[in-house]
C-alpha cells in the first residue's frame, strides 16, 4: 500500500465526514484545495505555491492555478 492510502486517506476520511462531505477526498483535491483556497486566496505570490507543491516549473503553477488567481481578483473587486 502506498503512503498516500495508508497515512493521508484516512485523515481526509475523517476531515470529510466531520463536515459532511458525503464524496470521497483524495489527495488530489486535497492540494487543490491547499493551493487554491489556503494560498492563492490569501495572495500568497505563485512562485511560493509553486515551490510548496513541488512543482518544478512556475508555469505548471500559473497554467493549473493562474484562473483562480484571476476569478479570486474580479471577486474582491466586486464585493
């Protein structure tokens, strides 16, 4: 069994069903989340996100990460 299924899975089950997620978490959405709603949400700069997600090009972070950074934008412009 990898780590991922037997060290992370769990903790995400648990998270999961503490608030009512009734779909399976994965470490997937996990770091979407992470890189979305935790860092580029709260204008931590691109190249940081990058490097805590192990990327090793900038641009595999701004092609994945770049229309959240836009949408989080025109969000707080308007509210």
């Amino acid at each position: 069994m990898d780590q991922a299924k037997c060290c992370v899975y769990p903790y995400l089950k648990e998270i999961g069903d503490l608030v009512g997620i009734e779909f399976n978490l994965t470490h997937r959405i996990a770091r979407k989340t992470f890189a979305s709603a935790v860092l580029l949400y709260n204008n931590v700069l691109t190249e940081v996100v990058s490097r805590l997600l192990g990327y090793s090009k900038l641009q595999t972070t701004q092609e994945s990460y770049g229309r959240l950074r836009k949408r989080g934008l025109v969000w707080r412009l308007i509210n």
